[in-house]
C-alpha cells in the first residue's frame, strides 16, 4: 500500500513571494504523482501530474513540481503567488498498472496575504 | 464536453428522508467514483465503477447505495442518514488505463445536511 504525507496543515504566505508545498509519499512500488487544487465549496481540480520522463513537471497557474525518486518527494512550487491561490491544495498518489486509485495526502492550506 | 456535472448542489435532509445525488460526464471516461470530503480533511473514497460495475466499495455503511445506469451517469442514493453524515460528496470520472494515469475530473460536489 502507498501513503502521502504534506508535512504542513497550514503555509501563510505574502502576495508576489514564493512558496514550496511539500509532499511526500511511501510506496513498495512505482507510483504517479498529482497535485490537486480545491477553492473553497468546489471540487478538486488538477493542478499538474508525474507519470515519467522530466522530473520537472510544469502545471496550470504558474506552479510546477519535481520528482525526487531518491528522497520520495514531490513538492509543489510557485514563483510569485497571488491571492486568488489561497485555497486548499492535496498531493496524490496512485501505484504503476493497478488503474486508477488516488491515496491522497492530508491537505495544505495555502493562505495567501495581501 | 470537460465537465462532471453534479446535482443538487446543496441538499438538506431529515433523518427519515430518501434523496438522491446525480453526477453526468460526457468524456467518455468509463471509471466513475463517489468521494466524501468532511471539512478540512482530505476525499475518501466510497465507490469506484469500472464499465458501470461496482468494483470497489470502501465498507461503506448500506443507507448510502450507489448505482451506475449507463456509461455516463452515476447516482448516490440516500436512506436513513444521520448527521454524522452531513459532508461535500464529490464525485470524479477518468479513463481506464493500467499503464497510465490520466488524472481524476471532479464535479463541483453536493454539499450535504442531514437535519
């Protein structure tokens, strides 16, 4: 079985600063990576994915993820926030050929501070 | 068509009542799921279909039935619920594949309360 840790709950940041959100996860076998983005009183929607190839995963809204096999890691990266980013965001895993079964982390809430 | 439309997006209901939660994708996806999102907590899954079979149900308790009429339509059928119950109920379709993942789509949700 695989498990994902977002080692914070909460990451307050200012407006225009950058932010690191991180993820990491455990697993006996090869896994996908995402990262899923939640505003408040929606769904999720997805923010980016690692299948294979470039460990540099590039997503929407200007964030972007890195593959680190070595240190099971996967964490979500902005240059420069805004304050429409303040929302909810879960790292997920799902294992190589066994479909399609997200595990997903425990959530960080990404505040952003004008 | 990029959508998973979910209806009613609010819901209040009593102890005693029968409802249901509808969820419609037209992408083609033949896996469709049933999440519930307490607040401040991550989904966790109820039910998968796979080619509208039931192919996973996380022991989930029997006043929550689901049911897959066709390829693209999944409904969550509502009994008996207590207010433990009260949640986000997000439902999510993807492609079948065992050598990829594509990534789940998520509807907006059903915002539950059971009075």
């Amino acid at each position: 079985a695989q498990s994902v840790t977002q080692l914070d709950s909460q990451v307050p940041v200012f407006e225009e600063a950058p932010v690191e959100l991180r993820c990491n996860y455990s697993s006996s076998v090869s896994v996908y990576l995402f990262w899923y983005v939640q505003y408040p009183n929606q769904g999720l929607q997805l923010l980016l994915k690692y299948l294979s190839g470039s460990t540099l995963v590039k997503g929407i809204n200007g964030f972007e993820a890195e593959f680190n096999k070595s240190q099971t890691s996967f964490h979500l990266r902005k240059p420069s926030v805004h304050i429409s980013d303040t929302a909810e965001y879960f790292c997920a895993v799902s294992r190589n050929n066994a479909g399609n079964m997200l595990t997903f982390g425990g959530g960080t809430r990404l505040m952003v501070k004008p | 068509d990029t959508e998973v439309t979910q209806t009613p997006k609010h819901l209040v209901m009593g102890m005693t009542n029968k409802k249901s939660l509808k969820c419609e994708q037209h992408m083609g996806h033949r896996a469709m799921y049933w999440y519930k999102q307490k607040a401040k907590k991550p989904p966790e899954l109820m039910f998968v279909y796979s080619y509208e079979k039931l192919s996973i149900n996380e022991s989930v308790p029997s006043r929550f039935s689901p049911e897959c009429p066709n390829s693209s339509l999944l409904n969550l059928h509502l009994h008996a619920l207590q207010p433990e119950d009260s949640a986000l109920y997000l439902c999510a379709s993807s492609q079948v594949s065992r050598d990829s993942d594509y990534g789940y789509t998520f509807g907006s949700g059903t915002r539950l309360t059971v009075v």
